[in-house]
C-alpha cells in the first residue's frame, strides 16, 4: 500500500507516493539518490543511517517513510555549502583525523551539526553520551569526541 506525503531533503520539496512498509533509509537512498546515509546494523543500533528530521537526529533505518510527512529532512549531502566548501564541523573531522573508513562520518557529523546547532555546552563526558549511538568500527573515538569539542568550541 502507497501513501503520498510531502516533505523536504535538504531544502528540496517532494510530494510522492511512498510505500507504507519502507523506512527512511530505503526512500532516501533507493528512490531519491541520498546515498549518504548508510546501512549498517539496520535496526537502530550503529547510527550509520543518522539524518535530522526537523533538526534532531533520528536512525533512518527504523523511521518509516511515511512519518516524514511534513517534515524537513537534513542528509550529509546538505551539509557542506552549495559552492562544496564543507562546514565547520565537517572540517573538525577532517583536521582531527576522525575519519578512517567513513561508513560512521555521515551520521556523526550529522549528530555533531545538531549538537553545535543547539548553542549549548556539553563537557567530554555529555558528548560521549550524546555520540554513544554511533558506532566506529576505525578510529577508537578519541579524535572523534576531539574532532567534536572543536566543533562545538
Ligand atoms: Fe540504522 Fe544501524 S543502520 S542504526
Ligand atoms: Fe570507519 Fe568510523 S571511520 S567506521
């Protein structure tokens, strides 16, 4: 069964039909192209599906399509300028060395967006717990939570 709702990718309106059994993650990357967001664990474990939905992150891979009616939905494709100079907290990871392989890095520097976005401060320990659902299977986390701190200095 198909429903039709609209909502946006990265400020990009849509208004579509989509399957009532498909999450997020399959209509972003199977139908619309954002494949930025990855599958990993595909049941909310690893955070490697990560996007914001009205700016909070949210594992894509057990959101379903159909409640992102009315929603504006933020990928990794989004976050650099559209000129492709990539945002601060995009730099931080690559200055500090925090991505390896990549898979984690879209959902982490989405997560990391958000966080620099609410204007508070977390100390080490509140980060961890704010990133402790993203998983990396690289880096060993230390230059992830350095890369976060500069991110949200
Ligand atoms: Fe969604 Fe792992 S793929 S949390
Ligand atoms: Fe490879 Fe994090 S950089 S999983």
């Amino acid at each position: 069964m198909f429903k039709r709702i609209a909502f946006s990718v990265n400020g990009k309106a849509f208004n579509i039909e989509v399957d009532i059994r498909e999450s997020l993650l399959e209509l972003l990357r199977n139908h619309l192209g954002y494949t930025g967001a990855k599958k990993g664990c595909g049941v909310g474990e690893c955070g490697a599906c990560s996007v914001l939905i009205d700016g909070v992150p949210f594992d894509s891979c057990i959101y379903l399509a159909v409640w992102a009616d009315g929603k504006a939905i933020t990928t990794i494709e989004g976050v650099a300028s559209k000129s492709g100079e990539l945002s601060d907290v995009q730099k931080a990871y690559v200055d500090e060395g925090a991505v390896q392989c990549g898979f984690c890095t879209p959902g982490l520097v989405l997560t990391t967006t958000a966080l620099a976005e609410s204007g508070k401060e977390f100390t080490r320990e509140e980060l961890k717990r704010e990133l402790s659902g993203h998983l990396c299977r690289c880096t060993g986390y230390q230059s992830i939570l350095k890369a976060a701190e500069k991110s949200l200095d």
